[in-house]
C-alpha cells in the first residue's frame, strides 16, 4: 500500500469534530518489548485518568501480540503513519536523550502532514 498526501489530507476531514481529541503515542519498541509495552500501557492509562477529553491512540497496543517487528516493520509503519493522518496531535516519548529510528520516521511524518501539532516528552 503506498501512502498519499491527498488520501491522507481526505481521511484527515472525516473526523468528526467533537469533545475527544485523539492523540496518537509514539513510544519506543524493539530495544526491549516487555519493559516499553508496560510503559506504553501506564502513558496511556495515566493521560486518560488525568485528561478525560483525550483518547491515546497506541500502536504498541494495536500490535502488542508481537514479540519482534522484524519482517512486519514497513506495515506497520504504514499502520502508523495512517493513525497520525486520524489523529489530532503526535506525542512522542523520547528516552536517552534520542528518538528511536521509527520514531524518526513518525515524527517527520507528522511534521510533513503540516496539520500536526507534535509534543515531545521526555520519559522517565
């Protein structure tokens, strides 16, 4: 599935305009699964317990079945980049001062979509 600009912007208009903003949560993965999924899970738990209008969109929820990304990383990639089109803003997680490779990836997605509002936050 190749990716485009003008489905993207399209899909981005679909979105109704109500009281749940939608937040899509890059988070590190491969370096070590276990430990960033009960991360993710604790990010995600925390923003709806403090912030009820905002609903985390997590890609390491959506595919949490997997141990490795390994031979499934270009599609999920592609999964990634269609959320950060649904949602209204890109949170990313950065630990030891670095975004990981696909966070990379997602981060100059967002900026490129030019709609984006894109908030870095610094893990523990």
């Amino acid at each position: 599935m190749k990716l485009d600009m003008r489905m993207l912007t399209k899909l981005q208009k679909i979105k109704k305009d109500d009281d749940i903003k939608l937040v899509f949560i890059s988070h590190p993965f491969s370096d070590d699964p276990k430990k960033n999924r009960k991360l993710v899970d604790k990010i995600c738990k925390d923003i709806t317990n403090k912030h009820p209008d905002i609903l985390p969109i997590s890609p390491l929820h959506l595919f949490g079945f997997l141990e490795k990304d390994g031979k499934y990383r270009d599609k999920i990639m592609e999964v990634c980049y269609l959320l950060i089109a649904l949602t209204d803003e890109t949170w990313i997680y950065i630990y030891d001062q670095s975004k990981t490779a696909g966070q990379v990836l997602e981060n100059n997605f967002a900026i490129n979509l030019g709609t984006k509002n894109v908030k870095y936050i610094r893990g523990d």
